[in-house]
C-alpha cells in the first residue's frame, strides 16, 4: 500500500453489502478493544498504541473473530486514522495558537475597553455639556443663593438669597456661571 492510498478503500471483501457491514462492526470492535487496552495502560505514547493494536489483533485472531491477515489490515485501518487524528489536530492548535495569540487576545480586550471608553466619554461629554448648560444663567433668570461668576470677565457676585440675575456690575456682560 502506498501513502496515499486509503487502506479503507482496499482489501474489498467479496462477500458483498453484508459482509461489508460484517467487517465495518469488527473494525469498531477492534477500535473499541484497542482503545481499552491502551488506555488500562500506565504509558500513553505511539509505541503504547502500537502494543495495544497487536495484543487486540492477537486476542481477536486467536478468538477467531478474524484471521492473522485482516488483522493486519484492521491495525493499518486504525493506524492511517490515527495519523489522520494527528494531522488534524496539529492544524487545529496552529489555528488555535493563531486565535488565542494573547497579543491578540489582549489586543481585543484593549479593543473592547477602548470602545467602551469612547461610549462612556460620549455620554460622560454629553452630561457634561447638559450639567454646564444647566450651570448658565442670564440676566434677567431668577436663581437661588450661591455664586454667580461672569462668563466674560469672572467678576463673582454673592447671592444670599432667592434673587433677579443683574448684567455684570464689572463689565455689564450678561451671562454667568453658577457655583454653590
């Protein structure tokens, strides 16, 4: 067999559909015993599944659940998926290190909270703007005590109580902040 070529795909039994089926079940017995075998033991290494395959092929051979020779046919079976396995999952940890770079990761969560950030300030810089007009008071507003500090020239007036806002006695601007 060369490697390229699907073990699966060769050997075809001439025993037709039935015999198909017959052997697809052996194959995932063997699996099954394999898997068992290699994993009742204390290494788990290629050369641990190597040993697990030829004991079950020997258990099973000797069971007469098949011959010596399709055992070996089922031991390349197992061996091409489980090189298949491998390809597979190194491909996998390349992607999976590629998306779970922590630069990346870190890059993404920099991402979100600078999103998040900008969100906030916008909305904090909204208030802000709301919270300064609600500040603004004009000539001729009625306000309650506290200090009012012209706009233009920062003259502050002492407002003890309730009053009427006055242009500025300063610079008779007529617009002011309002502190308490």
């Amino acid at each position: 067999m060369n490697d390229t070529e699907d073990p699966k795909n060769t050997n075809q039994t001439a025993q037709g559909e039935g015999g198909s089926r017959h052997n697809e079940a052996l194959y995932d017995r063997f699996v099954e015993k394999t898997k068992v075998l290699f994993e009742l033991g204390q290494e788990k290494s290629e050369q641990a599944w190597e040993k697990a395959m030829e004991v079950t092929r020997e258990q099973m051979a000797a069971a007469g659940e098949f011959s010596a020779e399709q055992g070996e046919v089922f031991k390349r079976y197992l061996q091409h998926d489980l090189e298949n396995t491998v390809v597979d999952m190194r491909k996998m940890g390349v992607t999976a290190k590629d998306r779970l770079n922590p630069s990346r990761l870190g890059a993404g969560a920099l991402s979100s909270l600078a999103k998040l950030l900008h969100a906030t300030g916008g909305a904090l810089m909204s208030l802000s703007e709301r919270t300064e007009e609600a500040l603004q008071y004009r000539a001729g507003d009625i306000t309650t005590a506290g200090t009012l500090t012209c706009t233009a020239c920062g003259h502050s007036i002492q407002l003890k109580q309730t009053a009427n806002v006055q242009a500025c006695a300063n610079c008779q601007n007529t617009t002011f902040r309002k502190s308490y």
